[in-house]
C-alpha cells in the first residue's frame, strides 16, 4: 500500500486536461503571433507553478519523506 498522500478530485482535473492538450498541440500550424502568445501564456504559469510549489514547501514539510532516527544514534 503506497504511503504517498493522495487527494481526492472532484470530477476532471483540469491540470490533465491542460497537459493533454499540450501533448498534442502542432506547433507547426501555429503563426508566429499564436507561438508568441502561447510562449508568454506558458512562461506566466510556470512561474505561477514554481511560486505555488515554493508556498506548499515552505509550509509542508511532510510531503513523501519519511524520517527515522538513525540507529547509529
């Protein structure tokens, strides 16, 4: 049984949603105004990803890692 924390979604979780379709986005078809727009849209949510990740870490240090006293100790 895995120890990880699982959280419970309601319905679809819109994060797969948006990485599904950017999986399949043919960047190709785009114009240059499309991929430049898009490249402004992307840099915006990862920082907005990497400032959230940063919040959640600093206030939860439990997350997947499990401390045991050393027996050396």
């Amino acid at each position: 049984m895995s120890e990880t924390a699982q959280h419970k979604t309601e319905g679809q979780d819109s994060s797969l949603n948006a990485i599904n379709a950017l999986s399949t986005l043919d960047l190709t078809g785009l114009s240059f105004v499309q991929v430049r727009r898009l490249h402004k849209v992307l840099l915006q949510a990862c920082e907005d990803v990497a400032r959230e990740s940063e919040r959640r870490s600093a206030s939860d240090n439990s997350g997947d890692t499990v401390r045991v006293p050393s027996p050396d100790i």
